[in-house]
C-alpha cells in the first residue's frame, strides 16, 4: 500500500506511453552498463501517478517512487505489486525516506529542471545510491530552441514573466505551464562533478532502444557511427541522457 492518497488520478501530461518509456529506461542502463540490474532497490524520483516505478516493478527487485505529492493511482498500482511503494515527499527527505546507500539504481528522469536547487538534488542522490549503482539522468537542454513543456520556441530563453505574458498575448493556455528552468551541457556537467559524479551520455543507446530491432537498417546506420560523433553532439541535443556513478565506486 502506498503511504498517502489524493483524489488527483495524473499529471498533466498524462498516463500514455509510460510503460514503453519504463521499458526504455531499463534497457538503455542495462545497454549502457553492460550490466544485469533487475535484481536491485530502484528508486524513481518524481514518479508522478506512478506510471514508470509500476512498470519496472515487473521487471527489477523492488521499486520505491517518491513524489511531492500523492496520487490516486499509487493504491492501485501498489496492491497490483508487493515489491513497489509510494512515498510523498521531495528529494530533500530521500535520506529518511529511503536511507543512505540504500538505492542500486536511480531513475531521475524529466526532473531537474522542475526543483529549485538541482545540486541539492545530485547531493541527495549521490547519497542512497550504493557506490556500485547507477543513476539514469535525463532532461532538456536550455539551448534547444523549443521549450519541450510547452512546445514554443525561444519562450525558455526570455524573462519568464515577459515570456509567459507573451504567451497570454497571443492566445496561449500553456503559459503557466512554463515553469521549467532548465540547463545547458557545461553547466550540468560541472553540477555533476561538484556532486561526486562520473557521467557518461546514453544519449546514442536511448536512440537505439527508441528506434528498436524493428527498424534493422536504421539501427545498423546508428551502429556504424562514430561513439564519439553522439558525444560531440551532446550539448546541442534536444535532451540529454546521463549514466552517472558516484566517483568512488569500486567498479571504475
């Protein structure tokens, strides 16, 4: 059972598509890793309705998915699976919500730009994840040119009251949906190794995992490619992709 409960059934953006997004998610890590990681604690922060920790519950040890606030659907989801619990809190209560070097594997996906200090954030996951586990980081780049909450171009890059009126101006309903604030390459990655980290972009396997073994002549153009080509080509991504792993640990 989860521990709260709350009238509100889903985010904004919706329920569809998460079970495939899950799937992806673990077989970019396994892909990037060389590793098997079905056996350890996943924790999923900012899991929303529960959509991704439900799914990979069915493939890995045990889930635990925290959200600042709860969600109707964590009930159900929880009584569908023994090795899956839902916490709310922020990530700043990891530590009594989950313990120090507790975690195998972190998903910290489509979150950073949504808290207010996102090195606290790194901070507090370089804390329960064991020295061996690894972290899935994934969210957009500041200098893509379309906010990808919104899907307006340049709206990101202007004052954000300036901008959200600009939206009201022209008719938009999704202006007070603009409220990530997002990083570029060089920024993040100093962020990174001010928290402990080694990174590495998975970039070039969560393309693969996305095209999948369905479309074999696209998957072998991407396999001829250069590894370093998707690295070059990392800041101007549209979203970045990292496997991070803390900086002391024994298998680097």
């Amino acid at each position: 059972m989860s521990e709260s409960t709350a009238a509100v059934s889903d985010p904004r953006w919706g329920q569809i598509g998460r079970d495939r997004k899950a799937e992806a998610i673990l077989e970019t890590l396994q892909s990037h890793s060389g590793c098997d990681l079905t056996g350890g604690a996943w924790l999923d922060i900012g899991c929303g309705s529960g959509g991704i920790s439900a799914t990979l519950s069915k493939h890995v040890k045990y889930v635990v998915g925290i959200d600042p606030e709860p969600w109707q659907r964590w009930d159900g989801f929880c009584a569908e699976r023994p090795n899956l619990r839902f916490y709310a809190g922020t990530y700043r209560e990891l530590d009594h919500l989950v313990g120090e070097h507790s975690c195998d594997v972190v998903v910290c996906n489509q979150v950073y730009e949504h808290v207010d200090d996102p090195e606290a954030l790194l901070a507090a996951i370089h804390r329960v994840l064991r020295p061996d586990g690894f972290c899935y980081f994934a969210g957009p780049n500041f200098l893509w040119p379309v906010e990808p909450h919104v899907f307006w171009p340049f709206v990101h890059w202007l004052p954000r009251t300036f901008a959200q009126n600009f939206m009201r101006a022209f008719g938009s309903k999704q202006a007070q949906d603009l409220d990530a604030w997002s990083w570029p390459y060089w920024r993040l990655t100093r962020a990174f190794r001010n928290s402990g980290f080694i990174y590495s972009s998975a970039i070039r396997d969560r393309v693969l995992v996305n095209v999948g073994a369905s479309r074999k002549i696209i998957t072998r153009l991407l396999n001829r490619l250069p590894k370093g080509a998707f690295s070059m080509l990392t800041p101007l991504s549209p979203a970045f992709v990292f496997v991070l792993r803390r900086r002391d640990s024994p298998c680097l």
